[in-house]
C-alpha cells in the first residue's frame, strides 16, 4: 500500500515457514522495510522494485538486510528484480551476496547509475555456483 513501511510491526516478517518467497515493493514510491531473512525458512528469495539512487549511502537500509543473509544457511537463490542502483552500492551488494552460502545469484532489469570508483572486491570463499546479471 502506499504507506508500506511506515506502520507495519517490525518483528511481522521474521516468522515466515515458507521455502519460496517473492517480495513486490511498491514502484515509484521512497520505502524502507524490516526483513529478517537470517531466521527464516526460506531457501528462495525474490525481491522486486527497489530504488537506491540518492547517493551512494542511499542503499545502506538495503545492504542492512543483506547483511543478514550471511546467518541464513538454508537461502541458496537470490533474484533481484527492477532494481535502480548507483555503481558502487551495487559492488557493495555483491560482495555481501559473495560471503553468504547463496549459490545461484540472479539480477535482472538493473540500472546503474553513477560513476564505479576504484574498488578491491574479494574474490576469495564464496559458495556462488551461478551469477545472471540482466
């Protein structure tokens, strides 16, 4: 709805017994949400329509969440869709998504923006089996 994010109960999404889940936020629309998916059953997630282009801290509530994959040991596909990034925020991602046990990484419908500042992306102890980038 249009005021997602801004009344929902934090904790309502941490309970989840599903093996499958996809995600639609809102287009158009500036939002900020609470999933922990470290706690979750879920071993596909897919999360659609996400924004992050302010600036380069403007994705940092979504990295936030990424994070928190790392704790998840059964999530093994990751799929982006329709996401608006800046360059170095999408680097950021997939050195989070690099460190996690996922193992088929999925992006589509992606536009950069921005300019890609020099980076060190570690390359090292990853269980990625598969990455599409569209």
């Amino acid at each position: 709805g249009d005021t997602y994010g801004e009344r929902e109960d934090a904790e309502s999404l941490q309970d989840l017994k599903t093996q499958s889940l996809h995600i639609v936020f809102p287009t158009g629309k500036k939002f900020h949400f609470n999933l922990d998916v470290s706690v979750s059953t879920t071993v596909s997630l897919e999360l659609s329509n996400i924004k992050c282009v302010l600036d380069d801290n403007g994705c940092s509530y979504f990295e936030n969440v990424l994070s928190k994959l790392q704790k998840n040991s059964r999530l093994s596909n990751l799929t982006l869709n329709n996401i608006e990034i800046t360059w170095n925020s999408f680097i950021t991602i997939l050195q989070l998504v690099w460190r996690t046990n996922i193992e088929y990484f999925s992006i589509s419908n992606m536009k950069l923006q921005g300019y890609l500042d020099s980076r060190d992306f570690d390359y090292s102890d990853t269980s990625l089996k598969a990455l599409s980038i569209h």
